[in-house]
C-alpha cells in the first residue's frame, strides 16, 4: 500500500525508469554507472558488498555512487569503492516532506546504468530512489509490491532459510560473473588496518597473548545477555588462554561498552574506538571475536575473523552461518546455561586448535618491512538493554 501510494505522489520522478530495459546476463559493462542504495542495516550492506566489489574488479573503469546514511558515511567512502557518497537523513524520506522530493530529483537528474537496494528486506521509500534513479537494472529484495521499483530480485525458494551472506552470490551467473568471483569481505583502507595492527601490537607485545573482541551489544531479534553471563564467559576464557579482551560494539552503544569495559582487568586502553570504522578496523586484528546476532558478529563472519556466535531460537535462521571453517553457533535455548565446554571445542574449532596468534603489523611502503612479532553462566536474553541503550532492530 505505502509503495502505490509514494508513486502516486512521486509519479514525475519515475517515468525514466518504468520505461528502461535491459538483457541478462551481463547488464552491466565497462561503461557503466551504478548507485548502490544503503538502507541503514550495516549487516544488509555487509551481505551486498561481496557483489560491488566483484564489479569493481571486473569493470575499474565504471562508476560508483552510494545513497547512505550519515553514520555509514566513512565506512563507505573509505572503502575505494565510491565515486560519491549522496548523504541522507531519516527525515528525508518523510513522503510528505519537500526533502523527499528533492532526494528523488537528486537521484533522477544522473545517468545511471544499475540500482543496488542493499537489503533483502522491503524498504519502499529507498526502493522507489531506485526507480527515480533511471536505472534500467533495479537489484532488490524480493516481495510482493517490488515492481516496478525493482526489476531483478533474488527469489527463494519457499522454506529457503540459507545465510543472507551466501544469497547475494545467487545473482552472479544473470549478470555474466562466476561465483566464485563473489568473495566476501569488506574492503578497508590499507592505512587503517596498519595503524590497527601496530596498537594492538603495542598493546600486546606478547605473541602468546590472543587478542579477544566481544560485543555484548542487543543482537538483530532486539535481544541482549545480561552482563553478569558476559563477563562470566570472560573469566573462563581468561583462564582457559592468555589473552586480553577487547570489547566492541556500535558506537552508539558506547556507554555500554565503557561499563563492560571497568570491569575487565586487563582491557586494552588507547585504542581508537569513536567510530564505527574504528570498531570495524580493530575487529579485524582480533584473534577470535565472541557475540550474539549482531552486525559486527556478521562483518567478523565476512572478514574470515574466528567468530563464535551465542544465538538464542529468537535468532532468524537467515542470520546462522553454515558450513564456514572459522564461524560456530552455538544454540542457547531460554533459561538455558552456556556449557563452558561446548563453548571451549567451538573455540578451538574456529581457531584451527590455536590458542595463540601473533598480530600481523602490517608494513609501511615507506619504510623497511616491520617485523612480525610473528559450573556456567545464566543466560537471560530477554533481559532489557540499560538505560540509553540503543534496542536494534
């Protein structure tokens, strides 16, 4: 109803794109421009980069816009992969707002080839930017009222419950890529990561030391593990290995993870952590990451980072990776206590049966090669986040 509705209104705006064509496989060329379409989600982005980043490889010389929202802003232009960032705000997407209208013409005045909605959810006010857009090639997610805002759509099968991140590889032979050039990863600037590697490796000189990230943040069905479980886990983990605990979550929900964080004897400080490019970042130097259905916990799965996932039934089956050597989920029905041994064999299972690894300090251009120094817990997830929290999804 709210997709008739906002083409109603916006009709002026979407004559361009209702009247375009286009041929499968391929669609796409050397020549091409592309808007990809943020919805907010970082996991939705996370699932659709695999994708953007195939066609950059195969077309360097084609064109990338994004539509994002502010706090995606430097996880995106920092990424290689944008010629412009198109900023947007909540309260743009107000149809009865001027803002909106403005957006949309934004969108129409360019010459795009392909529109990316990157999500497999609806979200009609963003879908129909993608129809304004002009792009003959509309990639979105598949539900009953996608047309005419999007024209290529990833369809399950009925009781397709396969990882969100494996689905966007379904769209590689329509548009002339083999599957195996869908690889997943989120590209980081080389800068960052150096400057990562290097703290982590002032912080922790000792190579037998592993660095483990932890997100006690709410997971993607809004709900969240008491502390009290959390930091249970990490005094069997801490006397299981030597390790330091690196808490990390969305910036939003700092004041969580400063609280989680007190507690902690031997937490890391000095690290950057104020944005969530910085999160992201760090996270990529963990040795091992500990979460529940959280977005970092999929940007870990995507990195090839050692994830152990703690989901309870709450959690959608597209959120459970499978069949991946370095990610376990471990099943945490209600009122159920996380069997510390269970936990221990997932552990080792991600980790290749390592207990340690060094920090890669990754070298500078400039300067020489740096050197490598080559009873359980309650579980409670319906337990409320703390005041000023941020609930999730």
């Amino acid at each position: 109803m709210e997709h008739g509705l906002i083409t109603s209104l916006m009709r002026p705006f979407f004559r361009k794109g209702r009247s375009t064509s286009f041929t499968l496989p391929g669609g796409i060329d050397a020549e091409s421009r592309l808007l990809c379409i943020d919805v907010g989600d970082l996991s939705d982005a996370v699932f659709h980069m695999p994708l953007l980043t195939a066609i950059r490889r195969r077309y360097p010389t084609g064109e990338m816009d994004f539509l994002v929202p502010e706090e995606h802003l430097d996880l995106v232009a920092r990424s290689g992969l944008a010629r412009e960032c198109i900023v947007y705000r909540q309260g743009q997407l107000n149809p009865w707002r001027p803002a909106y209208g403005s957006l949309l013409k934004k969108l129409s005045g360019a010459e795009y080839h392909m529109a990316v909605v990157m999500s497999f959810t609806p979200h009609p006010r963003l879908e129909l930017g993608a129809l304004a857009s002009g792009a003959n090639l509309r990639l979105g997610p598949s539900h009953d009222d996608g047309w005419p805002a999007v024209n290529f759509e990833v369809r399950p099968k009925a009781g397709d419950t396969r990882y969100w991140g494996d689905r966007i590889g379904m769209t590689a032979p329509f548009l002339g890529f083999a599957p195996a050039e869908i690889r997943s990863g989120w590209p980081l600037p080389d800068d960052l990561l150096r400057r990562a590697a290097q703290q982590v490796h002032f912080h922790k000189p000792n190579p037998d030391q592993m660095l483990i990230g932890l997100d006690p943040g709410t997971t993607k069905s809004n709900h969240c593990f008491a502390q009290e479980s959390w930091h249970f886990l990490v005094r069997q983990l801490t006397s299981q290995f030597v390790c330091t605990m690196l808490p990390l979550g969305h910036p939003n929900d700092q004041g969580n993870l400063d609280r989680f964080a007190t507690r902690l004897a031997d937490a890391p400080v000095g690290l950057q952590r104020e944005s969530l490019l910085d999160m992201l970042v760090l996270l990529t130097q963990c040795d091992l990451f500990l979460a529940g259905n959280t977005d970092l916990f999929h940007f870990a799965v995507a990195q090839g980072v050692p994830a152990v996932g703690l989901f309870t039934e709450a959690e959608a089956a597209h959120y459970r990776p499978s069949e991946r050597p370095r990610v376990r989920v471990l099943e945490i029905e209600r009122g159920e206590k996380v069997d510390i041994e269970t936990l221990m064999e997932a552990v080792e299972a991600v980790t290749g049966g390592r207990t340690s690894t060094a920090s890669t300090v990754i070298a500078d251009p400039d300067e020489h090669p740096a050197g490598r120094p080559d009873s359980a817990p309650d579980v409670d997830p319906d337990s409320e986040p703390a005041a000023g929290d941020d609930p999730g999804d």
